[in-house]
C-alpha cells in the first residue's frame, strides 16, 4: 500500500521512541538505527491507525527513500481491500455501482422518494455522516490506540485493565494503568486515545 512520504508516523526502537513525522524523515531516522549494532527490535505506526509501517531498510538513505518515494512499502496486519472493477455508474462523479440487499417495503419507500432510489441512499448516508461524525471519530482513535497497546504493551502490567478503560471510556482509569509503563509508550498511547475518550465524554 503507498502511503507517500507526507504520511505522519512514529517510529519506536523498542520502547524508545526514534521519530515522529513525515514517514521519509521518520525513515532516515531510524535508518541511522537500523544501521547501529545491536538495536531493540524496530517498528513503525501509522499516527492515525497505529497500523504497523514496513520499510525496506536495505542499502543506502538515498535507496531507502527511493523506494518510499516508489510507493514500495507495506502496512500490516490489516491493509485495506483493493477496490473492485469499477460497474455501471457515473465513473466522472465517482459513483461507483455495488449491490444493496434491502427488504421490498425498503425498495418501496426508496422508489417513492425525489430522484429515486440512488439519490434518497446517497442522501441517507450523508445525513448518517453528520449524526455520527464525532462517534466515527471516536472510534477510530479507539482502535488506533487499541492496536498501538497491543503491539507495544501487550506483555505490561496493567494492559488488560488500560484496555478495558479505553473501550468503558475511563480515562481516568486508563491513565492510572499506563502511568508505570517507559515513558514514550505511555504518551503515546494516550495521544492516541484522546480523541476516543473526548468523544465518549460528549456522547
């Protein structure tokens, strides 16, 4: 997957955190790392999913960047499916036509509405956007943090607990759980939270 060189990321060494930035500036950092005898073992998070970044460090700075700059790197564990061959549609407004599987008391209703089926759907769903804009917010810092914590602080004390605070929203809790962890860990994970125990604090 190509995240361009302008995506925000974080890199870790360890428990140490390398880098955080703009991902070519972030590789070049943990370039000079990689190359060092003896490092902790490497990984790099995207700043807004927490999934994890993987560079190919061979070679030169120059032939890293080049490669980024290519598109050659790869997210895991869960990448994004690729779209599917584009249908009937209006390819020049970006609709793209996929299946819906609706009762046909829904098809009734949706047929009755002012332009049809497909602008009462396109409405629904932008209307359904707005409502739930700060949720949707929320629950992706969510599951940023949670993937961050289980790759980082899965075998530390007090991870179940943290977990079970961030998905109750007690941030309190989870504060008080985290607070002995190493330090950029600990900060870490609660950047990446905020935004979801804002959100539920609103909700």
């Amino acid at each position: 997957m190509d995240h361009g060189n302008r995506t925000s990321c974080t890199a870790f060494e360890g428990t140490r955190r390398i880098a955080s930035g703009e991902l070519a500036e972030v590789a070049l950092k943990t370039k000079e790392v990689v190359d060092r005898a003896g490092h902790a073992p490497i990984l790099i998070f995207d700043d807004m999913t927490s999934e994890s970044i993987e560079i190919d460090f061979r070679g030169t700075a120059d032939e890293v960047l080049k490669r980024l700059s290519s598109g050659t790197i790869e997210v895991e564990p869960d990448a994004p499916p690729s779209q599917p061959p584009r249908g009937p549609g209006r390819p020049r407004l970006g609709v793209i036509a996929r299946e819906v599987t609706l009762l046909p008391r829904h098809w009734d209703w949706l047929n009755d509405q002012t332009g049809g089926a497909s602008v009462a759907l396109r409405k629904l769903v932008e209307e359904a956007r707005r409502a739930n804009e700060s949720k949707d917010r929320a629950r992706r810092s969510r599951e940023a943090a949670y993937r961050f914590l289980s790759a980082m602080a899965g075998n530390l004390d007090g991870f179940e607990e943290a977990t079970r605070a961030l998905f109750a929203g007690d941030r309190e809790r989870f504060d008080e759980q985290i607070q002995p962890w190493p330090a950029d860990v600990r900060d870490h994970a609660r950047k990446l939270a905020a935004v979801a125990f804002d959100g539920m604090a609103g909700a």
